[in-house]
C-alpha cells in the first residue's frame, strides 16, 4: 500500500470520526435547528477545524446520495501531492503578507486578489482555510480590533454588566395618514420605546397621537413604577427629550441623563435595532387607513411580548424576560409620592404678549424671567398635579405655582351692521359643506381601497386569541379584528382583503361529498 493511500484512508477516518455523531443527527431528525449547530461547532472546535468546512462535508456526504467515498479529500490538478502542497504553502504566505499589508481587506477580497494576480492559486483556497490560518497568525480582523480596543471584549463590549444599568429611548413616527382620532381627522403616530442594555428586553413603551414631553415622563413612569429606577437613560437630542421637565425628573429620581452626539444613531444602536424589528408592524400597515390609536397600541403590545419572549443568538439563545429575571443584582425603587411629584401632567405652552398662558381653557400669569431664558412669545413648560395646581418649570431645581387670573365678565357693546337689515340666511344645514381636496364627497379611487389587509397584525392577534381560549371562528375573529383595529366602518369590509378559500375548507367540502355518496 503506498503512502497516498495510506494518508487516504487515514483522513477518510478521522473525517467518520468527526462527522458520526453529526451524522446521526442528521438522519433521525430528533434534534432542532439550533441544537444541530451548537453540535456542529462543539464539533469543529474539537477537531481543529472550521465549521464551514464540516458543513462542507456534510453537503458533499448528502448530495452524493449518503456514499461514505464522498468524504475522500480531493485535491484539485494533476500535479502530485507535493506539488501542490508547496503551491498551497506559497498561497497561504501570500495571503498573510497582504493582510498584513492592508489590514482592512476581508477574506474574499484577498482571495480575489491572490487569485487574480497568481492563476495558478485559482480554487486552491477556501475561505475557511484562509481565515484558519490568518487566526493562528494573528491577522484576523477580530485580533486587530483588539489591539485597537487594548485587548478588551471585543463583541458586546458596550453591553452593561446588570439590568438597568443603562437604557436606550427611542420615539419611532409612522406614516402619516394611518391613525385617525376620535374626531375623525388623520392624525400621526409616535411609539417610544425603552430598551434594556444588558438584556435587550423593551422594559417600557407608550403610543400617542402627539410627539410631546408627556409621551416620555408617560413611557418612563410606568419604568419606574414596574421594574426600578434605571442608572442612565440614553437619549437623543430631540426637543421631548431635551426638555426641563424630564431633567427635573431624573434630577428628583437619581438618574443620568446621557446625550448622543448629533447624527450619530450607533450610540444607541440597540433601540435602532428593535425599531429596525418594528418595522414588521409599520410594513405590514403603511398602505392603510383610519387605524384607532388603541387598536395599534394592542397591536404594539402583542409584538412586544413576543419581542421579549424570543430567544436572541447574542443572548446566548435566551430570550430577553430570561436574561432580565436571572440578574439578581438589587434594584432601586422608591415610593408612590415621589414618583407622583417627579413625573407630573407636562404641557408646553407659548406665554402671551401680555405675558399669560391659557391652560384647560383658564388663563394664568406667566413668569417672565430673562435670566432663566424665559421671554414674552417664547414656548415655557409648565406641570399639573392631580389637584389642578400648576406650575411653572424654571429650571431643573425651580420650580413655581402660577395662579389663575380672575378676569371680571364686561357687558360687550352693542353694534349694528349692515347685515342686520338684510333678509335671514337660509339654514346653514340645507347647504351643501364645501369641501376642499379629499373631504365630503371625494370618492375614493380603487387604489386607495384597503385591499391587502394587514394579514402579520392579523397574525400576531390571532395567536395571542389562540392562546388566551378565545379564538373560535375565523369570521368572529376577523370581525372582532375590524371593530377594534379600524376607527370608521369604511375601511372595517376592507380588512379582510381578497376571499381566499381555505385548504382546510375545501378538504372538508371533498369529504363530506364523498360522504354523501
């Protein structure tokens, strides 16, 4: 038996060994897709080898029809095995040397660089082969970020050690026109979100019609009072969050207000992931109309709740609920009065010439400072407590009780007009409203008809029935889906879309038909 044989068999072998227990696996199906790839690294890692090339294996050994000879190693050309070894050694130090010469050029553009200068090296190396050799070298680009970072974590290092630690916010806007009020006028929507850095878990989040300070002291209340006082809230510089009113908040509380540099979204880029993830919901209901405010926040807590209860590959395959509730670092917390008096009613209005504001239609005196940077026409914000006191938000720590002015009731002088000789009007409800771009009588053009219903929202509600015991049939639910989801009855007989026939339905009709035969 020669030497290439012997190596032949030697290998076959060692790659049987290797790929057994894979195999196995493979055939009876009694493992997940997430179990078979922590086996396949468990693997890879024991044999000294890369995981792409024991899935490269595993391909070769099912596409040939599960024939143990496709495991035999092929080496491509004619020349003998030296040969090619030294043309493989040749290679691998090339690669080395122009990683080293640009640390920046990835694994396929170095190969496509090795290739193209040298034909010879044309399909010699693999990308796993390369990045094997390139990590016992020390050119990996996961060393050169070490050295740039000074040898700390590399992946994750920005990821806070306990829960609450830190806390990303992020108010994400809606396409206008989707939202429609109690009143019946197209409105735009707002979701605030509040995501925990070390578990990724959305510990808080509100949906309002308005982008005002009240959405977020609303959203990081309900943080407070549920799970803790947070250390650091990371925040943009958006003028809701810039406010006097949340700085007196976390003032009052003991919480860090850490700004992000303008423009820049990666400082916070954990909460721009999950709004990355909501747009699920916004793709799924860009194209429709009269939507209720409460229907969409359901909609946003149903997705939420899955959010949190979806295992994360960066978790360790946890899902966020698990990784918040296994920390067992204590919490701050602090009682219902305080968190009362930190995060009171907000409102912003702009103070009069005659330096009053009108607050639930009463009219008060201002505080006109210019030392505090308060002037006559400029916005001032000011807080209600739940005895109708207001205040008025000087700064982080004044604060000040504006009274109601008394304003005494004047006879209004009686004048007459020309208009009060002329004949009665007709009755302004015999006249037809006029009505300007796409009001009363506007007929609605078929492309604007709802015609694909929002059928993922459909889905998230439909589970979450499924599970609560309350889903009975597809037409109760649908209209159920409708009365809640939709603001108008217009857009309801739209929601369903296109009739499609179910297959369940149909197998049904075949049999009882053959039944009756």
């Amino acid at each position: 038996m020669t030497i290439r044989k012997k190596k032949y068999i030697v290998d076959l072998d060692a790659r049987l060994r290797i790929l057994s227990a894979l195999i196995i696996a493979k055939n009876t199906g009694c493992t997940d897709g997430t179990t078979f790839t922590a086996m396949i690294k468990m693997a890879a890692a024991n044999a000294g080898c890369s995981v792409r090339t024991l899935q490269r294996w595993l391909e070769r050994y099912i596409n040939n029809g599960k024939d143990i000879q496709a495991l035999k190693p092929s080496y491509k050309g004619s020349e003998p095995k030296a040969k090619t070894n030294r043309l493989f050694d040749a290679a691998i130090k090339i690669v080395i040397a122009y990683r080293k010469e640009n640390m920046t050029l990835t694994v396929p553009q170095l190969l496509r660089v090795v290739e193209s200068e040298f034909p010879d090296f044309v399909g010699l190396l693999k990308r796993s082969t390369v990045q094997l050799y390139l990590k016992r070298n020390n050119c990996n680009r996961t060393q050169i970020k070490k050295d740039t970072c000074d040898y700390r974590e590399i992946y994750l290092r920005y990821r806070k050690k306990h829960v609450l630690d830190s806390v990303q916010c992020d108010v994400k806007e809606l396409p206008k026109g989707l939202i429609t009020d109690d009143s019946g006028i197209s409105c735009n929507a707002y979701i605030q979100l509040c995501v925990d850095n070390h578990s990724r878990k959305i510990i808080s989040f509100a949906v309002s019609t308005e982008q005002k300070v009240q959405l977020v002291t609303d959203s990081i209340k309900s943080l407070v009072c549920n799970l803790g006082i947070p250390k650091t809230l990371v925040l943009d510089n958006g003028s809701i969050y810039r406010s006097k009113i949340l700085a007196r908040a976390a003032y009052l509380l003991d919480m860090k207000l850490h700004y992000c540099r303008p423009y820049a979204a990666e400082s916070k880029g954990m909460v721009e992931r999950v709004n990355l993830d909501l747009n699920e919901i916004e793709n799924d209901i860009k194209h429709l109309k009269n939507i209720s405010i409460e229907g969409l926040r359901e909609i946003v807590e149903i997705w939420v709740n899955e959010h949190n209860n979806r295992s994360h590959s960066t978790l360790d395959n946890k899902t966020p609920n698990q990784v918040f509730d296994a920390d067992t670092f204590p919490r701050r917390f602090t009682t219902p009065d305080i968190i009362n008096t930190a995060f009171r009613i907000a409102t912003t209005r702009v103070i009069g010439k005659d330096g009053t504001v009108s607050i639930n239609n009463i009219s008060y005196k201002a505080i006109v400072d210019s030392s505090k940077g308060i002037y006559v026409n400029d916005s001032a914000e000011f807080m209600i407590d739940e005895k109708g006191i207001v205040y008025q938000v000087l700064d982080v720590k004044d604060i000040r009780v504006i009274e109601p002015l008394n304003l005494k009731s004047c006879p209004q002088p009686d004048y007459k007009t020309d208009t009060d000789n002329k004949a009665p009007a007709d009755n302004a409800c015999d006249k037809p409203a006029k009505t300007r771009g796409k009001g009363q009588g506007h007929k609605q053009r078929p492309d604007e008809v709802n015609t694909c219903p929002p059928r993922y929202c459909m889905a998230l509600s439909r589970d979450k029935a499924r599970r609560d015991g309350t889903y009975t049939t597809e037409d109760e639910f649908v209209r159920d889906f409708n009365s809640k989801f939709y603001k108008s009855t217009e857009s309801r007989n739209m929601a369903r879309g296109p009739e499609v026939t179910s297959p369940y339905a149909v197998q049904s009709k075949i049999n009882n038909d053959n039944n009756a035969l």
